[in-house]
C-alpha cells in the first residue's frame, strides 16, 4: 500500500474536492463545517446557494449557452458519512481527517470508514460546478444533511425550492448498473432504565469480547449472513450466565444502526472456581460460530481476560434475564425474500446498536422492507417481541421506499449514456438499503430520478474501499448524460 497522491488520480476535477472531503470531519447530524466550505467555495465562484431550515444545501448552476430550455438536473448526495474504526484505531471523527491509502486500484481506509459513501457523489456533483467545458441545462446540486442517522435532511427538506424535472442520485455502490428502486425503513428505539444492586462478595468480574467480524452494510450486505456481534454475545450470555449464577454487570454492542456489529463486550461476574468452565465454554462457543459463519465470517474470535476495575453492583437478576432472553430470541437479519423481485431481499433487520449500562439502557433496530406495510408490520412484531419481556419501546416514522419508474425519461438518458460511453448496457436493479429518492418523491412527486455510482465495497465498516477507475467511469457517464439531456 502507498500514501495517496490525489494530484495523480484520473479525473483529478473530482479527486481534488474528495481530498478536501477527507480533511473536514463530516459524522451525521455534524455536517455544518463542510456545508458552510462549500458553500463559501460556491459563492466564490458567483454560484447561487441556498441552505434550507433543516441544513441542506442546494447551489445552482445556470444553463450553458444553447441548452437553456434543456431538463433541469438536480444531481443529489449526501454530506454526512458513517464513522466507524477498528478497536484500538485511535481516530476522533470530530476532529482528524480520514487517511486513505491506495491498493490494487482502490482507495482504502485501513482502519476506519473511508466516506466515499457519499463523498464520491458529492465530489462528482462539485467538479460539475466547477467544470466550464460541459454543455448542460440548469443544474441544481441538493446536498442534504444525516442520510446515514436518520434522513432527517431528506424528510424535512422544504418543498417548492427545487426546480429541476430529473434527479441523479450519486449514492450506490456498483458500476454497472443503474438503480430505480429502494427499499423503506422504521428504527425501533429499545430502552428503559436499568436497576442496579449490590454484586455478591465472592464473584469475579470478567470481560467478553466478540470481535474480528467483517461488519458491513445493514441493507446491501445483509443478505450475506455475516456475523453480528450483538447477537453472537446475547446468545453466548444467555446460554451461560443463567445456569451458572453468573451476572451482567455491562454490554456494549454497535455503534450504528445501519452497520452490522463487527464488536460487542460484556462485562460478567462469576464465581472464581468457574472460570477454567467458563474459559471452555468460549472456546466451544467460538468453534462452534466459526463452524455457522464458515467461508462467511470465520474469523470471528471470542475472547475473555479478567476485569480488575472496582465493581460493587450488577443488574438485577430480572432485568439480566428479560434483556438476554429478548435480544437472544429477537427476529435478525433477512426476513422475507422479494416474491416480485428476483434475488432482491424483500424485509430484514438489523440489531445495530446495545448498551446496558448504569446510564443507559437501549438497543437501536433498523428494519427494511421493498414494501413500506411490510416494514411497518415487521417492526410492530419486534416491537410486541421486546414488549413481552415488559422493554418498552418505540418507532420513528417510516422512511418511504421509492418505488420503480421503468419508462421515466431520465432512465433512458443514462441508459444511452451508458451505451454512448463505454457501449454497454447497464443492469437495472432496486436496493434492499435506503436511498433518499423515495422520501425527496413525497415532496416532490412528479420528479424523475435514476440513481447510479462507482465500486464500493465495505461501506459502512472499516477498510471501505471505493474502486479508483470506476469513478472515472462515473465521470464520463455523467458528463455523457448532461450534455445529452434536452
């Protein structure tokens, strides 16, 4: 691997704001520093800008001479990006900058989240600003605010601010293909408060840690079956603790609900005697998981070494008992596959996030579904699951899914890009994850939107990569569509 050269990286117009990307921290629901360098950027260069109620901006670029009667194109992304790192990875997402490397033709964040979702988009959408050798009609760039904690940019966006008829959405993850569809999402918001009592004189306090999973995308990578630490450790916890006497002090799992756990940590007291049987049962437990996660996630490791802290409380026996039986018997993962949608998966879940702690007590679930009843019926079930062990919960609003237009005008100008660019045909798919077109669709109906990217693998987890080439690729296919547009 090599320290990148952004300066030597095709085309440098897109690489170069993605390099100043990667200087300003940028996490959910703390974008203003990057919105407010961009927008200053873009009334330097004398670009109408616009920043709505909620934080999104819109800059807007008049149409080249010739083509002022063209489609208006809104190109939309999204400011913020998923901060995740390596256990151990000493990285404040407030304040350091990313450090991408280069392998193999990819741009990598070796230990933690890259951000090419979305800053790739973004970049792709600022070199359009900057760029004055592109023939195009109006453009609009809506850069919106915590895609990634919520999509509160997308749901609260003002309506009758945008002009254009067409939307390119820059915010999917393979070259090739051509997105028209996603799928809707409710999270269900887990907590209540946790009592605590006096930890008996004789016991132990030992540490358990799930680690060394691959993690990934709640929504694209979820169909894989790969590892969730969260469920992994409930599990273990809830088979060992209650017929050895053992008590939870502490569990910690996630850190975003829409990342599948790569970690989780427990903190256990037990009898000192038990601990060569406790040792065993890891050792059995993990075995047995790397048998389940085989050729999928195999290196999982289950690991344990003693807690030297000053302990004196535990939880209480019933609320141990109702938080393990619950998130160990709780729905995970791919739920129902797609019967209209081939290979598509149609509703799953995801068990982000789990504290157990003295000053919190809450797990995150994010649920997706192809069908906006199914996600709302889904989530209610894992809502009435937490409910019978009396953990009371509750659900945001749904995030809608957008539902598929095949014949929409803005569609077949990326197709005949596609073939006017590289002389392919791109493959039209949905996504099982969620894209802002179905929510911007409620404020704006009669929009045509198309949504496309280059390789990204990893998002969401630490080592996301995006594939160098391919962003080039996405630059030509873009320019293509624009100058076409009429």
């Amino acid at each position: 691997m090599i320290q990148v050269d952004f300066s030597k990286l095709s085309p440098q117009v897109v690489w170069r704001h993605f390099e100043t990307l990667c200087t300003i921290p940028r996490p959910s629901k703390h974008e203003q520093r990057l919105r407010q360098h961009l927008k200053d950027w873009a009334e330097q260069r004398n670009l109408e800008t616009y920043v709505d109620n909620i934080g999104n901006l819109i800059i807007r670029k008049v149409a080249t001479t010739g083509k002022e009667q063209a489609a208006g194109v809104i190109l939309q992304g999204h400011l913020d990006m998923v901060t995740q790192a390596n256990r151990g990875t000493q990285h404040d997402f407030f304040k350091d900058p990313i450090q991408p490397v280069l392998k193999d033709g990819w741009l990598i964040a070796e230990n933690t989240t890259l951000g090419a979702d979305n800053g790739i988009g973004v970049a792709l959408a600022m070199a359009v600003l900057e760029s004055n050798d592109i023939a195009h009609g109006p453009i609009e760039v809506l850069l919106t605010i915590d895609e990634e904690a919520g999509m509160s940019g997308a749901r609260l966006l003002e309506s009758g601010v945008l002009t254009g008829q067409w939307l390119f959405n820059i915010d999917t993850e393979e070259w090739g293909e051509l997105y028209l569809g996603c799928a809707g999402s409710i999270d269900l918001e887990v907590g209540q408060t946790l009592e605590y009592e006096t930890a008996p004189s004789d016991l132990i306090f030992v540490d358990l840690l799930v680690s060394a999973l691959k993690g990934g995308h709640s929504g694209v990578d979820i169909h894989l079956g790969r590892g969730n630490a969260n469920v992994i450790l409930a599990h273990f916890l809830n088979d060992y603790l209650a017929p050895s006497n053992g008590r939870l002090v502490e569990f910690f799992g996630g850190s975003a609900r829409n990342a599948i756990p790569r970690e989780a940590v427990a903190t256990i007291a037990i009898k000192a005697e038990q601990l060569p049987a406790l040792e065993n049962a890891v050792a059995v437990a993990q075995t047995e998981w790397q048998q389940k996660l085989q050729n999928i996630d195999d290196q999982l490791q289950i690991s344990l070494q003693q807690n030297a802290n000053p302990i004196n409380e535990v939880i209480t026996l019933q609320q141990q008992q109702a938080w393990l039986q619950a998130l160990a018997s709780c729905p995970y993962g791919t739920a129902q596959w797609s019967s209209a949608l081939a290979d598509v998966v149609e509703t799953s879940n995801n068990i982000g996030v789990v504290k157990l702690t003295k000053d919190e007590a809450k797990t995150l679930v994010m649920v997706r579904s192809m069908v906006n009843q199914e996600a709302v019926a889904f989530a209610q079930k894992i809502q009435q699951h937490f409910a019978s062990f009396e953990i009371q919960s509750e659900l945001t609003p749904l995030v809608s899914g957008w539902t598929p237009n095949p014949e929409s005008a803005a569609l077949k100008c990326l197709q005949q890009a596609y073939q006017s660019a590289f002389d392919i045909e791109p493959n039209l798919k949905v996504i099982h994850a969620g894209l802002e077109c179905g929510i911007i669709a409620e404020h704006y109906p009669d929009l045509q939107m198309v949504s496309f990217g280059p390789d990204i693998q990893g998002a969401h987890a630490p080592g996301e990569r995006v594939k160098v080439d391919t962003v080039d690729k996405c630059w030509k296919l873009l320019v293509t569509a624009l100058e076409s547009v009429k």
